[in-house]
C-alpha cells in the first residue's frame, strides 16, 4: 500500500479517537450537571430581602416629578407595574429601555418609576421614563423603596390589587403577570 495513504488512515484513525475521547468527556460533564440541576430543583427557593410575592405594596404620599400625586386608589386596582432604579446605575439604564416597552402595556397610572439615590444623577432616567410612567425621586422613593428591603437594583415588580404577584432582577421575569397588549 500507498506510504502516503497509509498516513491519512493513521491520521483520520487519530482523530476520531480524539474526537470520541473528547465526546465523551463532555458527556460526562453533562451528565454532573445535569445531576446538580436536579438536585436544585429539589430544594424550594426562598428569598431572604426584597419584594415578597402576596405582600402589599407599601403607599405612601408620593408626588411626582410633573407635580402630581400618585393615586394609589387607581394604581392599586387591576395590574400595575413598578420598576426601583438607582440614580448611580449603570445596569439600571441597560434595563430601562425593556421595562419600558413592558410598561407600555398599561396605562401611564398603573405604572411607577422609583429613581433611588442624588436625584440630580438619575435625571436621564427621569427623562426617559416620564412620558410612559409617574416618577418619583429621593427622597420620596425610599418612603416605599425602604419597606421592601431591596438587595439590588433594578428591581421590577408586577402587581395585582395592590399586591405583590411577583419581582425580580429583570423586566422580562414579570412580564406574565402583564396584559399581553396594550390597555
């Protein structure tokens, strides 16, 4: 037989002995995995701070950058929807735009901006979110910020009648307990 011939089966022979190697060390490492995710699966999930879902939504007399009160009367009936942003963070303005387009789907009434921290700081977040919801700065956001014990910012909470149905660390994590269009 052909040298040449011969070392292209050598070498063709080496490489899928590499490649079943490889394939099944990674088999291997998803099967470990797939084994840890079912133990997570297994253990209940609790947080320890921020918005309890079925808690009520803390009020309080807020008035907003336009100069007008928020009706809590009107916010805390049907589904409404709150998003906490820090006037110092960066992660709050890659999130804003998405919280946005959500809250689209509700009246400007039944949606809440909080921008927490030197008002002056996050007045690009005021900007952007006045006309699609009320805003409130420091200090009146931490009068309803301070009773949810928030671990991180943004935080976005849907509710229902005034409770909490549901918050997490993305707009698109509540998004189910929003209309699917717009009101």
């Amino acid at each position: 037989m052909n040298p040449v011939v011969l070392a292209a089966i050598a070498v063709a022979v080496a490489l899928l002995v590499v490649d079943l190697a490889l394939s099944l060390a990674v088999t291997r490492r998803l099967r470990v995995h797939g084994e840890r995710l079912e133990v997570l699966e297994d253990v209940p999930t609790q947080r320890r701070s921020g918005p309890q879902r079925g808690a009520s939504f803390p009020t309080a007399e807020l008035t907003t950058v336009d100069d007008s009160p928020v009706d809590w009367t009107e916010f805390g009936t049907g589904a409404a929807l709150v998003g906490i942003f820090g006037a110092e963070c960066a992660s709050c303005r890659v999130h804003l735009p998405e919280f946005l387009d959500l809250a689209r789907r509700l009246p400007k009434a039944k949606v809440l901006v909080l921008v927490v921290g030197p008002p002056d700081a996050g007045q690009d977040l005021v900007d952007a979110a006045r006309a699609t919801a009320q805003v409130v700065l420091d200090p009146l956001a931490s009068q309803v910020t301070g009773p949810l014990a928030l671990s991180a910012v943004p935080m976005f909470v849907a509710l229902r009648d005034g409770v909490i149905a549901d918050a997490a660390l993305t707009a698109a994590a509540v998004e189910h307990e929003l209309p699917t269009s717009v009101s």
